[in-house]
C-alpha cells in the first residue's frame, strides 16, 4: 500500500453529535460535544492538541475558536478551514498534512453548521446560480439540471434515483445518529413533493445542524491509542471544469480526477474498497459518484442504483449518506470519517460491514473543492 | 539565526492592489489583480502554484476560488483560512508551513476584502461585544476600553495616541498604495470626531477595500528568482486570555506571547529589527504593541511614542500601517508582508528604511489568533 504523506497518520479517535435539527442550539453546545468525543475516544486531553483545523461555512469569523476556547485555553494554532460542502473534508486534509508532513503530531479536525431552513450557501457565485429558476432554492435546480442532463444522455431514471434514497434511508434507520430513522419505500420517495423539478423532496439532503470532530497523530502517538486507523489516502482538488457552465460534467471531472488520484495514493482498486462514503447531496450525485469511483462504467449509475449495488463488495454511504443521516456542511466530511472509522473498527453496530479493511471518504463543495481519503485497517 | 522549518522558505514574489474604497469593485477584479503582480514579481506563471491560502473574512463560500479561477483552471487545492484580522497572516502561514515542511515547492498566500462602510465583524461572540455601548461598533468600543484602562494604570494620553496617527499618515504620505495619502498635525487628530469616546475618529483605520498576495518558495526555487527573502520566524496562537474579559490583557498576552515566540525562532532581539509592521488598528493598539515588542518597559508605550520611537533603531508601520495603508481585513497580513519584504529588498521608494537586513510583521484577528513573521535579507 503506498503512503501519502512522509510519514504514517492515523486517525485515533472520532466522535460527533446526533444529525438533526437542534433548534435552539448553537455551535458552542454541539461542536465542544464532538470534540469531547473525539478526546475520550482517543484516551487524550485537549492539552494534547498541537494544532486544530475548524471547517465551517456559514458560522461567521473565528467559530473555531468559539467552539474550541469551551475546551481549554491553551493557545494553540487554530484555523478556520472553509471550502463550501467539502469544509470538512478540507479541515481532515489540512490536519493530516500536519502530522504527515511533522508540523504536529497530534491535530484536531473538526467541523459544524447549525443550520435554518433553506440555507443554501453559494457564495454568491453566479456561476452556481446559472439556470436557477426564480423561486428555487440554487443547488436543487442545478441538481435537477444535472438529472436532466445524465438522464437525457444515458437514459437515467427518477426510480432510479429513488432507489439510492430507499438504500440510504435504510442504512439511516441503523444509525442511531442519523437524522431521518425511517426507512422510506420506492412509492414513497416518488410521491414526495418536487423540489426542483423533477427531483422530488427525498431526493435532497436535509437541512441539518451537527458537528463532528476526530483526532489525527503519528505512529508514535497511534500506538498508545485503542484502535487507530490510518490514512492511506489523502487528496484536495479544486475545480478543472466549472466555467464551461457544464452542470454534468462539474460534478463527473473534479470528483473522478480526485478520486483516481487517490486510489493511486492508497495503491488500491475501487474493487478493494469495502465501504464508501460519497457526497451524496442529491441522490443523482451517488449514481454519478459510482461512475466517478470506477464501480461501473460511464452512464451506467442509473441502473448501478437499481441492479449492481446490492451485488458489489462495496457498501456505499453506510451511515445513511448525506440523504438520511443529514449535511450539516463542515461537519459532513468529518462525519464522514467517523463512519469509516467505526467501520474499520467493527464498531457500527447494525449497519456493520463484516470484515471491513478498506473505506473511503468524499465529499464535493460543487464549483469549489473535492476532497477524498481512504483508510485502512 | 535559527529556522523555523525543516527546510528554509523563501518569499519569492510580492503583489497587492491600491488599498482604498473601491467603490464597485469585487474580490473578482482586486484577488487577480494582486496575484498577478506577486507571480510576475516572482517570473512565474499561475500554473507554478502547487496549493494555495487564501485569506477572507466577509467573501462568503469559496471566496478563494471566485478570485484564483481568474487565473486558471488548473485543480490545485485551495483553502480559505478564516481568523478575523489575522486571516491574512494565518494564510501566509499555512503557505509557509507548506513548503517549510515539503508539502510544496511553491505556496500562494493571498488575502483580500471588499468592504462597505461599518463592516466590522465580531463572529457573533459575546465577549468581543462586551462593554459595548449601544449605538457604537463593538471594536472602536473596546478599544476605547483598552485605552482607558491603560491610561488609568500607566498614564497614557491621547496626545500619545494622536503621536502614533501623526507618524503613521506620514508614512502612508509616502506609500503609493496607502489609502491616505496625506500627512496630519497632531491638533488635526485632536479636533477630529470623537467615534468611541475618547478615541478620535483618526486614531482608528479606515473601512478599506483590497488584496494582496506572497509567492512563498523552497531554496532550490528561491535560487531562480530576482529577489528572494527568507522568513526566518513564523508564529500562528490563539487566545489565552479572552475567557477573562479583560480588554487590555487581550492585547498583551497573546502578542507578546506570539512576538517572544517568534523572536526565539529567529534567533534575534527587538532592538537588531530594522522594520516592524504592527496590528495598528487602533493608535493605542501600536502603543502596546511596542511594549509587546520588548522595544520599551511595559507601561513605556505611549512615551516611547512620543518620543522613544524617532531614536529607534527600528521603524514601525513603515507601509502607512493599518492607520493610513488601510486594513481590508483577510488582505491585511498579506500586504504587511509586501512591505517588509519591499523594505528587505531597497524597493520602498521614499519610505525606505536604509540597509534594511531584518523586518516583523504582526497580525491580531481580537480574540482569535495572533501571527507573527519576520524576515530577513
């Protein structure tokens, strides 16, 4: 297996809050919750954080330290990390960085959002915007320009993306964090209302507030540690393809090109990977990111979605996906991580993936970044 | 002098815009503005950057990508780096960590902010909004306090204050680029408005549009460009006093913290700088700045403005500072850094400090992260 950094990094504890709605909370009650977690998890103090990577979107100046000052004054190194969707992601990539690379041997990424209804971020990039029809809220119409473009071109299905919600709410209904516990049946996701048509209301991501934190640290430091994983991945792209004002192929370039460099970090095929958290925002994104990963050819999602999932080693977005589980934005890579994690470890409970040695990790802030990591046992 | 990475990290290029209103324009026409001056100060072309910080506070989701894909479409990572007023300095940093630690051979650091008049942010944190009189912003407010409380037990004056407006508008008399280009009497800061009582409103910066940005590079890159600097001390904290609500405490711990550190990395004393570029947000911000230094006893600050500066080795805010330059807030550490390493190099035209061998440059985002750097010929 190859190896990212100079040195091994290993995650050697995790921890989030439940997904939901937590009206009324804030981001000083949720992220020093994760945070905590991710400690105890890891058998450490928070004195023994060297430096701290915060992903967030929409908190407002120095939330990282807002969240983290609750846990201890100890003047380290804090940086507020944001890239969109993929702010978490980033916050992983840049602590990994920093043990791999010696800058630290001990480092904190983390991520939250507390979230209102329809807070939909696009940083006022016109870009993002393009095709929007008054009304509706920017990202599901550019999702549904995306089904529309995929389905024009490959044939793709409504059922089809329904499919990928039903399989993400069941995995969700196991994951006592997730915020949607019931499982959802083909009917029903056709019959919920359209959002941004065609895409019906269980096509989309929730609104969600959330954090989650986990602990990165060398070989020296894993070995005093429960059960470490390490990092045998670790990729960060901007985008190669937005100005085209191509939806489809914003979502196919970045992702794939990401997604190849890191199966070629980890020195693994996509056949070898056992579980895959993907970016799942949109249930049109799973059936893409499937052909992005190389489980099927291109244009082939659609029918992946109905046929080739249930059949294939890799079990894709285990902890419910961004669809069941919730996409608090900074907290969604990070959460990402602590389903690989858990997995590796034998710890997930109902939704466990027995004998699982090998998972990976995406996330996408469309226009702006894609993150990918892989962890091995 | 010492190092403070495994390997040295050179500045290789430096660009920034005009700081100054702006009226109408977008991080989109100052961000690429800036980065091209850098790269072709450096000779290299935008496809050289192998990761790039950008540095923003109010640019909203993905600011950093907005500016750089003016530049090209080549997927390098990007992060935004948030810390208030020392996003820029946290950026350069993180660039310099980069390349310090082998991460890249060559990092972009750039910092920019379009602001309108009043827009100081706070994050939302009750305790930057402390003391805070109804009707006046937070900051002037708590700088006020600052004042106040360093008057009562030290004696400083506001004749001392206005001191340190007088000679930094001089200086940005003398700056091209500085918002303000003309000089003012110290009965002219006197009579002007009061904003936050005593402050007057020329004892506090501007409201100001604008970028900047550092090409920061290996040895074996730096050997290719016209005029490298080596950055021989780099220092990121955050808060260790915030938690006790003591204004003048969050001004003196956390800098001169990070300044010791700083100097400790460097291997050299306050009194060899020959340039220091300082948080000057406010006339009494630079005043305890000075004691934070170690360039006069704690207390000494605003004596040491009124008459213990003009004999001084050092000079401080050569650039105009924040005072008369401007501080567009996420652009701020990185223009600090153009001017010292112009100062370095024998390019600051009628503001050149004489065989300038040694520069500082200094950020606080209030409450958050403090940076640090200093340069060397």
């Amino acid at each position: 297996m190859g190896d990212p950094f100079p040195r091994e990094v290993f995650v050697v504890g995790v921890g989030m809050t439940a997904f939901g709605r937590h009206e009324g909370k804030t981001i000083q009650d949720l992220g020093p919750e994760a945070v905590r977690a991710a400690l105890a998890d890891a058998g450490l103090g928070y004195e023994a954080i060297e430096t701290a990577y915060c992903g967030h979107v929409l908190q407002g100046s120095t939330a990282g330290q807002r969240v983290l000052y609750e846990l201890g004054m100890t003047g380290i190194p804090i940086f507020n990390v944001e890239n969109a969707c993929a702010s978490g992601t980033s916050a992983l990539r840049a602590a990994a960085l920093a043990v791999g690379h010696g800058i630290a041997d001990v480092a904190l990424a983390c991520g939250f959002e507390v979230m209102g209804r329809g807070a939909i971020p696009t940083g006022g990039d016109a870009r993002l915007e393009r095709g929007a029809p008054a009304g509706v809220a920017p990202l599901p119409a550019l999702f549904s320009a995306v089904f529309r473009a995929h389905a024009e071109r490959y044939g793709t299905t409504l059922e089809q993306l329904a499919a990928v919600t039903v399989k993400n709410r069941a995995y969700g209904a196991k994951n006592p964090r997730a915020q949607f516990h019931e499982a959802v049946t083909l009917d029903e996701v056709m019959a919920s209302r359209e959002v941004a048509p065609p895409l019906r209301l269980l096509m989309c991501c929730p609104t969600t507030s959330g954090a989650a934190a986990v602990v990165v640290a060398s070989a020296d430091v894993a070995r005093g540690t429960r059960k470490p994983i390490r990092i045998v991945a670790s990729v960060l792209r901007s985008d190669p393809a937005i100005d085209r004002g191509d939806a489809l192929a914003g979502i196919t370039e970045i992702n794939s090109a990401a997604m190849r460099a890191a199966f070629e970090q980890a020195g693994v095929r996509p056949d070898q990977l056992d579980t895959a958290e993907v970016h799942d925002c949109f249930s049109i994104a799973e059936i893409i990111h499937y052909e992005n990963l190389g489980l099927c050819a291109r244009g082939e999602g659609g029918r992946f979605a109905e046929q080739g999932i249930k059949d294939a080693r890799v079990k894709v977005s285990t902890s419910g996906g961004l669809l069941a589980k919730g996409h608090p934005l900074g907290a969604t890579g990070v959460a990402q991580t602590v389903e690989a994690v858990e997995q590796l470890r034998g710890e997930s409970g109902e939704r466990q993936v027995q004998g699982a040695r090998l998972a990976l990790a995406h996330c996408q802030g469309f226009g702006g970044a894609a993150g990918v990591h892989i962890f091995a046992k």
